[in-house]
C-alpha cells in the first residue's frame, strides 16, 4: 500500500494530474492563467480505497514547502487537497510562469509574441489556425507587442485544459498525430497527448495566442 501511495504522489507532483476542492471533480487537469501573470493549477487523479489522504496532504505539504525553501515565499502556493468523485483533487497557485515551469518540469512561457520570439521560440515556424479555421503566419500579425501567447509543454497521457485571461485568437495546428490542439469556448484550449505504442515520449509544446 505505502508503495502505491508513493507512486501517486510522484504522479501529483510530477504534473500528471488536476484539481480544484469541490463537491465534483473536474474532468481533466486545468491551468488557468491570471492577467498579472499568476496561474492556478489543478490536478485530478483516480482515487482507491487504501490511499491515505493525510499523507497526500503532507506530501504535497512538504514538495511546496522544499520549493519554496529556495525559491521565495508564495512561489507555490498549496491551496487544498480533497477527495471528491472517486478523485484525488489538488488545487495549486504558481506565483509566475517560470515558477510552475521549475516545479512541474513542464514548459510554461506567458507574455507578448515579441517577447516569446526574442527568447528564441521562432514562432515563424508554427502554422496557426483561427477558431472559424483560417491560418495564419504569426509574422503578418500587427502589434505583437500587444498580443499576448502562452506555450506549454505535455508529454504523452497528458491531458491539459488550458483557460486564459482574454480571448483566444489563434491556437497551433497539432505538430503530430500524438497531439490534439482544440478551442474550449472563447477562452480556453483543451491538449490531448495520448500515449501511442512506439511513438515519442518527449514533451510537445501547444501554442495559444490571445488577446
């Protein structure tokens, strides 16, 4: 059992999973990115009879704790950890993109398109896509210093619900046949990375640009 347990909690912390505290559980995990930057972070993971919710709790307790040590104060925030639908459900709040970037391991850029392209991500080579499904080459784009994009890495059994501040105007077209990029509403974007027998196991990045 205390293997099990173990197993789970490298799963939660390790950015496989979503959560939020209530009655039910989200369906799939969920970044939510604030305007001044901050994002909240939920986990979601199948729950069994014999896991401890107490030693969940103190766990996570002592992961945000460690970061925090050498990172700052409120870098990471541990909201709650409950067990809601048969789920285990963590609610985390990252005070910056490179914050839940180094806790998770997980690509995570938040700015403008100028700044993403001066830190060298050459959007120039990704083939974007509108919601009414019209590309667009992210170079003809006026006032990128006003347009804002996040890019974010999965890796394969991933699923990622990926809600902004504005509204989405355009998302990547899926890199591979591993990846699925999709609108979610006006502000959202939903990534599904399946695993697939023989395929890659490295992170992919998904890009949203918003507005």
């Amino acid at each position: 059992m205390q293997k099990r347990i173990i197993v789970l909690l490298m799963l939660i912390m390790t950015g496989c999973l979503v959560g939020c505290g209530r009655d039910k559980a989200p369906e799939v995990s969920s970044v939510s990115i604030d305007k001044d930057g901050g994002i909240l972070h939920q986990i979601v993971r199948g729950f069994e009879e014999n896991y401890d919710m107490d030693e969940i709790q103190k766990f996570a307790s002592d992961r945000v704790a460690e970061y925090c040590a050498e990172n700052g104060d409120n870098s990471v925030t541990l909201e709650s950890v409950d067990k809601a639908d048969d789920k285990v459900v963590i609610q985390l709040r990252y005070a910056s993109g490179p914050d839940y970037h180094d806790f998770n391991h997980r690509e995570m850029f938040i700015g403008s398109v100028t700044e993403a392209n001066e830190q060298g991500y050459q959007l120039e080579n990704v083939a974007f896509i509108s919601p009414d499904c019209k590309p667009m080459e992210l170079g003809y784009m006026e006032e990128q210093d006003k347009t804002q994009i996040v890019i974010v890495g999965t890796k394969p059994t991933e699923e990622l619900l990926v809600n902004v501040y504005g509204k989405v105007l355009y998302i990547n077209q899926s890199a591979t046949s591993d990846e699925d990029v999709s609108f979610a509403g006006k502000k959202g974007v939903r990534i599904t990375h399946p695993h697939i027998e023989g395929g890659e196991n490295e992170s992919i990045l998904s890009y949203i640009v918003f507005q």
